[in-house]
C-alpha cells in the first residue's frame, strides 16, 4: 500500500470513521441554552433522557456542518419532526442567517466542554474499528485524505488516540472548503490525476452526488446512522453503498 500512484482514498469523518453522535448532542444542547441565554450547561449522556436521545438521533445524519444544529435544536423545542430530506432542506433555507451564527456560538460551546474535561469530551466519542484499521494500513502510503466539515482540533484530537497522524495537509477542514467537491478538486489537482482515481467516502449522500457527476468513485458510508431514503437516492445514481466497510477492505487491493 505504499504506491504513491495508487488509487486515492478520501473520507469523511464523523458517521465515517467516528460516531460523534453523543458529543454532538451535548454540544448541540449546550449551544441552544446559550442561544437562548440560560446557564445549564450538560457534560455527561447521563443529563438526557431516552426521548432526547431518540429525537436527536433521527435527525442528526442530516446535519452538514455544526451550523445547522440549530435546526436539530429549534425543530425539537417545537415537538416538529422533519421526516424527508425535502422538509429539511427548506428549514435550512429558512433559517440561514441563524445557522450562520449558531455554528460559532457551537463551536465555542464545544471548546468550553474539551476545556472543562478533555478526557470525558474524548469519551464521547466512538470509533468505527474496520475503518480505523484501515487508516491505520494506509497512513504513511500519501494516498490517504480526510476532508470534513468538522474543526480540524478535534478531529486531530480523536485520531490521535487511536494512533493515527496524519500530516496538516492530506486532512480539510471547515476552514478549508467549501463542500466535499471542493476538497476533492484540490486533492486532484495537487496531485494531478484523474477524478477516477480517487474513492471518497461520506455518510451524507448529497456530499456525494456532485463528486459522482464529476467522475469521482463515489461511496455511501451506509454502516453507520444512514437514512432508508439516502440508500434508495444511491442505488438510483448508481453510487457504491457500503454497508461493512470489512468486506470492503477485503476487497481494496484490487482497486489500490
């Protein structure tokens, strides 16, 4: 795995290599109290109920970036379940001024519980371990990307403790791009190859459907939290779903 010519892997990260789901509920909640100025402010999974959990659960694989956590919030302060990604999407459009403003109040409120506990914050997190392998096997290879709306900090954080670095320029961040696309598109022409020759993977499908129109091999993250309705859009735009990324590996030196 150390040809420097070999196919290119590009992965998204939370719902692809880590389930941040707890974390991001905790920081999702602590954000709205502020946004709606009280103090409470939450640390543990303990503080929630089952309900809260359930309802945060259903709708947080369609969150692109810690913006729109504000939908999460404000449609369960309301007791409104978005069930299409139509419905969401024009939630989004509705409240695009606020989401511009909740992902920095999020992103402070995040910071405040690393602060507070950095250990308990790294607790909250889990980690898909077929995928980590695989990082893992392909690290020191260069052909290995991560490109994510997530902040760079944490997702370095989380790495490391599993053992994987990775150098400040093969992993995107929110600061850095402006879609999915547009990792790629930088990651081809540094590299000057064919969109072909490079496999990208996210659990979000439209992060996905530009990339497949420009030729990228196109992947749906499909072993974690995946909506029904995204797996149907997939199989209908012919991209690849991966419902065991361990089969997949199984199979990844025919195409590296």
């Amino acid at each position: 795995m150390s040809d420097q010519n070999g196919q290119v892997f590009v992965f998204d990260f939370d719902g692809v290599i880590c389930d941040s789901t707890y974390e991001c509920l905790i920081s999702s909640w602590n954000t709205w109290q502020r946004w709606s100025n009280s103090t409470d402010f939450r640390t543990s999974l303990e503080n929630f109920s089952n309900e809260e959990i359930d309802s945060f659960h259903t709708i947080r694989p369609r969150v692109r970036g810690a913006g729109e956590y504000f939908i999460v919030e404000s449609m369960r302060s309301k007791g409104i379940q978005l069930r299409s990604q139509q419905q969401y999407d024009e939630a989004v459009y509705r409240n695009r001024d606020q989401i511009k403003l909740f992902k920095q109040l999020f992103y402070q409120e995040r910071a405040r519980l690393q602060e507070f506990d950095f250990q308990n914050w790294l607790g909250l997190h889990s980690v898909y371990t077929d995928v980590c392998q695989f990082l893992e096997n392909l690290k020191d290879s260069g052909r290995l990307y991560i490109a994510t709306l997530k902040d760079r900090k944490s997702v370095s954080a989380i790495l490391t403790q599993q053992g994987i670095s990775l150098s400040e320029n093969h992993l995107f961040d929110e600061s850095q791009i402006k879609s999915k696309l547009d990792a790629l598109e930088k990651i081809r022409l540094k590299r000057n190859i064919k969109p072909e020759k490079i496999t990208f993977f996210d659990d979000n499908i439209l992060h996905l459907t530009d990339p497949k129109t420009f030729r990228y091999q196109t992947c749906l993250a499909a072993w974690g939290n995946v909506p029904d309705e995204w797996i149907d859009i997939a199989e209908g735009a012919n991209i690849e779903v991966i419902r065991n990324f361990g089969s997949f590996m199984q199979n990844v030196d025919q195409v590296a």
